[in-house]
C-alpha cells in the first residue's frame, strides 16, 4: 500500500524513472518514442492485452 500512495503521489511516470517496477530506469522524456512503436499484423492476439482492455472498459462502466 505504501508503493501504491508513492507512485499515486509522485506520478506513474516518475515511478517508472526511478525503476520502481524493474532494474530498467525510463526517464519520462526517454525512450523511443514513436520510432519504438510498431504495427500489429493481421490476426495478432495478446491475451493479456485483450484482459487488460477489457478490464479497463470495465472500470469506465463500458461492459461488465
């Protein structure tokens, strides 16, 4: 619960430039940006990201 109040306190970009969530240290204005970014093929499935969107529609009240 402490980590969760730091990270709502200090912002999830900070948490993730400090390498709270990995040995991996991001700052916000790192990375590859858009270059990093890739387009799914036809027929691609991640089950974890089809989870995850819908548990997110879920909490905006979009589908339960």
């Amino acid at each position: 619960m402490d980590l969760l109040r730091r990270i709502n306190a200090e912002g999830l970009l900070t948490a993730i430039a400090d390498g709270t969530f990995g040995v991996t240290r991001r700052p916000a204005d790192g990375g590859r940006g858009l270059d990093g970014v890739i387009e799914r093929a036809e027929g691609y499935f991640n089950p974890a990201a089809e989870f995850l969107e819908g548990r997110e529609q879920f909490l905006e009240g979009g589908r339960s």
